[in-house]
C-alpha cells in the first residue's frame, strides 16, 4: 500500500505536463482540425533556448519567459511556414509536414546544442520531501510544476470563457463560417490558437527538463503521452486534456513502479487502440464525428 | 441600400447566377423567391462575401463591396443570417448573441442587446442556456438576434421559414417587416415558401435558373397565376 501511494504521488508532475502537451495539441486541433506531431519538438526546441538562458543567467524565471515568447513565435511561423500552404490542399498533407517541422527541428537543436543529454537545474529543490519522518517521493519542484500547471489551465479556462478573444477563438473553431459572418477575424484566431499552443507548449518542456534531461529527441516520449491524453479526452476538450494528461501520469508511474518504465509506452498505446474502439469520439468531445 | 449589377457567379461549369440586378432599398422587405436551385442562396453568399462573382458588382449605400471578406462586410453593416438557423449550438445563448457585434464597443453592445432581448424576450429568458436547447423557432431568433447585434443597416435573410411550424414563421417575418420600418434596415429575404414571404415584402422578385423573370411590387407577383403556376408551383 505504501508503495502505491509512493507511485501515486510520483506520477502527478508528470501528469501536468502531459496535460500541459496535451492542451497544446488540442489548442492546434481546435484551430485548425489536425494535430501538429511538432508540438513537442517545438517545446524541445525553446527549453533548449531556455536552458541556454538559465546557464548564462541563472535566472529560471527569465529563462520561463523567454521560452514562452520563443514558443509562441515558433508556433506562429510554424502555421505560416508548413501548415498554411499545405492546409488548402489537405490536411493529411499538413500533418505529414508537422513531422517533418519535428524532424528539421531535432536536427537543428542537434546542430546548435549537440545531441548529448544536458540537465536542466531546477529553480526549487527537486529531491523528496520529509514530512512525519518519512520521506516522500514529492518534491518542492513537483509543488511549483502543479502551481505552474493549475495557473495556466485556470488562465486559459478565463481567457476562453471570460474574454472577446475567447469567444471569437471558440466560434471559430466550431463554426467557422458563422464566425466569420459575425464579424470575427477568423485567420487571426487560427494564429492565436497555435501561437498559444506553442507558448503552453513550452511551459510544458521547461517544467519536465529538470526531471528527464534535454536532447533533441528526449521529448519523443512525451508526445505520444500527450497524443494519447488529448484524443482519449476528445481531442477539442481543455477538460479532458488535463483529466486524462493527469492519469496518463498516474499510470505510467503505478507501471513503471511496479514493472518497468519500459512498458509505460505500449500501456498508452493499448489504452489509445482501446478509447479508438470502444468510444471513438473521445470522453470529453463537443463534437459527434471526427478524423484522427 | 444595396444593389447588384449584372452580378453573374459561376460553380465551375455550372452558372449559378446570370447577370443579376436587383434593388434593396431600405425600410422594406425586399423578397426574392423561387424553386430550390433558382441561385437564391448564392445571391445571399455572393452579397455578404462568402462567394466570389465571376462578374458584376455589388454596391453597399453606393460603396462597391464586391469582392470584400464576409468579417469586413458584415462590419460595415450588412449581416447574413444564413440558411440553416445558423446558431453554435455549443455557446450559450448570450454567447452566440455577444459574437455578433465583438468588435464594437461595449456601450454599444449592451445597447444592441438590449434591443435584441425586447425584440425577442424568449432568448433573455433563455440567455444562459446552450443554444442546442432552444427550439426551431428560438433558434431562428437567436439567428436573427445576433445578424441584430452588429447594428446593421441592411439584413439579408435565407431561407429562415425552412423547417418551422407556419405560425411562427408568419410571427418572426412581421416582426422582421415591423423591424425594416422602424428602424429603416434594407431588408432582403429569400424564401422558396413564397405565400408567407409575399405577404410581409414590399418588392418581390423572381429568381429561375439564375435569371430574374418578374420582379414588381409584391401583391401583384402574388396574384399573378401565370408566374405562380410556372416558377413557384402552387
């Protein structure tokens, strides 16, 4: 019993920044009705930047800044480099390219970085807290990563439900000719919705760095927890990304605890094959039908 | 008010709508009627900027907005509500009414809300709920609500009789004819239920196959049998 409860709390900081992947992928999913397989080598790609930050300055909460504006930059050109011209022609063409923006961005974080795993030093102390003489697999950082997680969501549930961006964003994404009709500046809204992806995105590479290690590759992993989080949630639900980005962190933690991390991969993909079969519009879907 | 000029639109090989002229002046209902194909709905797209014309104009209070996009359009005061009951059924309701008029100013929203929820006081009392409760016909308000919340000076409604109970249809066109004189908005309507949209319009107009074949004042083309047994089959 102790052990699960040791696993348990393990898995909830992973969890969040699965979510946070996951919310990534739904923003894009919402905008433009695909999913950006460059998601993570995006984040990737800006924690890099921010570690760069933080070995000059020491400075964590620049380096968080900087790597959110470089996050959100990069999703916009990655819409107007790849996703734009394909996206007229179809979509399975867009998301063929969204793999190769994930390939060339390895290769150049490969060539200005290099390819071995660096550690990211955490701004708070990331080893096990002792509370009732006993210490627990729960840290200061896990503590901030859950802060940092929560912040977000509740900012981007108030931004969606609360402000005229929001709104517009919103109605864009399910009716896109009603939107446009009503007066909002359509494009535009596609453009936040992967501008804040990428900036969402790269809060969530930051906040795992110091847990995994950076290299060009090492968020691999992490996208088809994300990708498995997102669709089992429904693909356009902020709800079920972070309720199933959670669990997705609980169970890797409870299998690799009581098995091997190893198997943590094959366990999603099960769970991905089994929500496809059996509730293939995902738990949490506005929508009826859809195309992965 | 708005007018096109020999404004032709072209589906490929398919000529949707030949060189068509009309007048929508304002204070009035303007009705366009005619069987399913006869260009009515591409009229409607082509004027709010959905669709591109291969030729022709269309002039807004003389200005040419031929060509412009349906969010620029609709910002100077001329809004479609499309065939359909075109609602988000997953915005409440107050949210699919807000999204009509976003870009004006607040004071001038909660003005034009105002005014909706008098028109139409089923949707203030409805106005947390999701819009896919609502029925047929408050959908259809809700529709006409938010085509109000941009202040507009010319509506151009499509089809809005298509699947509602016949009294609520003849309720919402008073309304919307009550609505063109009092508050002089050009209206045009395009009904293929050409009975009701006859008794509110001003002006009607015959659409077939693209091409006008009678236009004049509305309790004329209603009595002519000849035109009605031709184009509108009853």
């Amino acid at each position: 019993m102790t052990n699960f409860i040791d696993y348990l709390l393990g898995g909830f900081s992973s969890g969040a920044v699965i979510a946070l992947m996951a919310i990534a992928l739904v923003l894009v999913w919402r905008s433009t009705r695909m999913v950006n397989f460059a998601q993570v080598g995006q984040a990737m790609f800006t924690t890099y930047i921010a570690l760069t930050i933080q070995q000059q300055t020491g400075n964590w909460l620049l380096a968080l800044v900087v790597a959110i504006a470089a996050g959100v930059v990069l999703g916009v050109i990655v819409f107007f480099l790849v996703i734009r011209p394909v996206k007229n022609s179809d979509s399975t063409g867009a998301i063929i390219a969204t793999f190769g923006v994930l390939i060339a961005l390895q290769a150049g974080a490969g060539m200005i970085w290099g390819g071995d795993p660096e550690g990211f030093v955490p701004p708070v102390d990331n080893s096990g807290l002792e509370i009732g003489g006993r210490i627990w697999p729960f840290s200061l950082y896990d503590i901030l990563v859950l802060v940092v997680t929560a912040a977000l969501v509740i900012g981007l549930t108030l931004l969606f439900t609360k402000t005229a961006l929001g709104l517009s964003m919103r109605a864009s994404a399910f009716n896109p000719e009603v939107a446009r009709l009503s007066g909002v500046r359509v494009n535009r809204m596609l453009i936040t919705g992967w501008a804040i992806a990428g900036g969402v995105g790269a809060v969530g590479g930051i906040l795992i760095a110091p847990v995994s290690t950076i290299s060009p590759t090492s968020f691999d992993i992490l996208l088809v927890f994300a990708f498995t989080a997102a669709v089992i949630g429904g693909l356009d639900s902020l709800v079920g990304a972070v309720t199933f980005g959670i669990g997705t962190g609980l169970i890797i933690s409870l299998i690799s605890g009581y098995s091997d991390s190893s198997n943590a991969p094959v366990v999603a993909l099960i769970l991905l094959a089994l929500n496809l079969l059996l509730k293939p519009d995902g738990v949490f879907s506005h929508h009826g039908s859809r195309s992965v | 008010m708005l007018e096109t000029i020999e404004l032709s639109v072209s589906y490929g090989a398919v000529q949707a709508l030949k060189g068509m002229n009309l007048t929508v002046p304002r204070g009035e209902v303007t009705a366009v009627i005619g069987a399913n194909g006869a260009g009515k709905s591409t009229l409607m797209r082509t004027i709010a900027g959905l669709v591109k014309p291969q030729s022709g104009q269309v002039l807004f209070d003389d200005v040419d907005i031929t060509g412009k996009k349906p969010e620029d359009i609709v910002r100077m005061g001329m809004a479609l509500v499309p065939e359909g009951r075109s609602t988000i059924p997953e915005l409440s309701v107050d949210e699919n009414l807000r999204l009509g008029g976003l870009w004006r100013n607040k004071q001038e929203r909660g003005e034009a809300r105002d005014q909706v929820f008098a028109l139409f006081p089923i949707l203030g009392e409805r106005k947390g709920m999701r819009a896919d409760t609502l029925s047929g016909g408050e959908r259809q308000q809700l529709a006409i609500g938010r085509a109000l919340m941009s202040n507009p000076r010319c509506l151009l409604l499509d089809e809005p009789s298509l699947g509602l109970a016949p009294m609520i249809v003849t309720q919402i066109l008073e309304l919307v004819s009550n609505l063109a004189k009092e508050s002089n908005i050009a209206v045009l309507l395009v009904e293929q239920n050409a009975v009701t949209a006859l008794r509110v319009a001003t002006t009607g107009v015959v659409l077939n196959l693209g091409e006008v074949v009678k236009s004049g004042p509305a309790a004329e083309i209603s009595s002519d049998e000849e035109l009605r047994h031709a184009y509108l089959g009853y």
